[in-house]
C-alpha cells in the first residue's frame, strides 16, 4: 500500500506564482497513491478561481472516502487539510489544534478500512513556533478522538514545521511513535526547487511495516508547490492468532 503526504500550497506553483490544481493533481497521479494526504487545500477562494478544490479531487482520484477540515478561513472560502482514500472510511475526527491568538490549526483523524486491516491515520500541518508545536502534538496524541483507536497500527502525517526535528524526541518519543523521516537531511522537502528543510514527516506505531519512504522530486513537482510530496510504501503486519 501507499501513502502520500503533500503540502499543495493551495496548487500556486512556486516559482511561476501560477494557480494550476491540474500540475498538482498530475504530480499526485504519477505517484499512484492509495491513500493521499493534503495540506493547504482550499476551498471556494478568490486566489484560486473559487474553485471546491476537495470535491474536485477527490473525483479527480475516483476516492472511495474523504475527508476536509476547514482551519484558515476567509472572508469568502479558505483551506485546510485533506485525506483521501481509496477504501472506506470506519471513523473520522477533527481536532482543533489553534493555541490562544495564533493562526488556526487542526488535525484530522480517520481509521481506514484497507485490505489488510483497519489503520489509524492522522493528517495535520503544525504551528510555526517549537512550543506551539510541542503543544500540539501533545494535544492530539492525548486526545480521546485520537485514542479511542490506540490498538490499531497508525500513521501520523503532514506538515510538521519541525525544521530542528524536536518533536521525534518529544512528543512522539513519549508515545512510542517510530520517525520514518530521520535523519532529516535524507528527507528535505522545503523549499521545493532547492530543498534545504525537512517539513513533511511521519510517525508510525503498533503493526506497520514501513517498505520504503522517499520525497519524490520530479521535475514537474519542483514546480507545482513550494513543497515536494512524501511517499510512503508499507503493510500491516498480520495479527497473530492467541
């Protein structure tokens, strides 16, 4: 199975500043994902021709189940993120993550029903602050949307904003979480046309094979946000018979 996490970037390409959600959608296709990831999706804005980008991806990618949480809203329209799916959905959550005055964040939380088994996947896009950060993570990893399912294999995914990588020893170190996107310098994905940073991550725990975890920088990627997507490649351990 495959999964996919990707700072859009509201589909406006980096370098040309140009909204095309067609580039965005053919860098996503050409990677095949089964499940997909989004952050930065917005929905029904002026800076992106108004368009219902969630609906017209998930038709885009014939998805079975989706999901959107509104977090940054604007006068008319705004974004957030993102989970599609090419099997059902068994549950699904929004957790608001916004700390005091700061920009609006969320999470969102959906158990997959794939053929391998149910998997626990959560999709955000952190703060720009560590302690914001470290807030958030604690937050959702504590949550009761989040650990009503704590027996089931999970993946935690997005944008983390962790330039100094401080949440794998926090956090997630605390809970037992396993960083799929260490060390940092094999997984720079910011700024897309010349990555120095590592932003998008993943943390895995209980019943995932992890195969393989690549960015995928394809040229046409370079140029479609100003991140470049993670791909995951994985399965879900079988579970023993007592």
């Amino acid at each position: 199975m495959r999964l996919l996490s990707y700072n859009i970037h509201k589909a406006i390409g980096v370098r040309d500043r140009r909204y095309d959600l067609d580039r965005v959608s053919e860098v996503i296709a050409e990677l095949k994902p089964d499940l997909i990831c989004l952050q930065e999706v917005t929905w029904r804005a002026r800076r992106t021709s108004y368009h219902d980008q969630p609906q017209l991806l998930a038709e885009r990618f014939n998805s079975r189940a989706s999901n959107f949480q509104l977090n940054v809203r604007y006068r008319r329209g705004g974004y957030g993120n993102l989970i599609l799916s090419r099997w059902p959905f068994a549950a699904e959550h929004h957790v608001c993550l916004r700390m005091g005055w700061r920009k609006p964040r969320g999470a969102q939380i959906v158990v997959v029903n794939t053929p391998e088994g149910e998997l626990r996947l959560g999709n955000w896009h952190l703060g720009l602050r560590e302690r914001e950060r470290h807030w958030q993570a604690d937050r959702l990893l504590r949550h009761d949307h989040f650990c009503q399912s704590a027996s089931l294999p999970t993946f935690v995914v997005g944008d983390f904003n962790d330039w100094r990588d401080t949440l794998a020893d926090g956090p997630f170190a605390r809970h037992e979480f396993d960083h799929a996107t260490g060390p940092a310098s094999s997984f720079r994905s910011f700024p897309a046309f010349l990555p120095i940073l590592s932003l998008d991550k993943i943390f895995h725990r209980g019943g995932v094979n992890v195969r393989d975890v690549r960015i995928a920088d394809s040229r046409l990627a370079q140029s479609a946000s100003d991140h470049l997507p993670l791909v995951i490649d994985f399965r879900l351990e079988k579970k023993r018979r007592p």
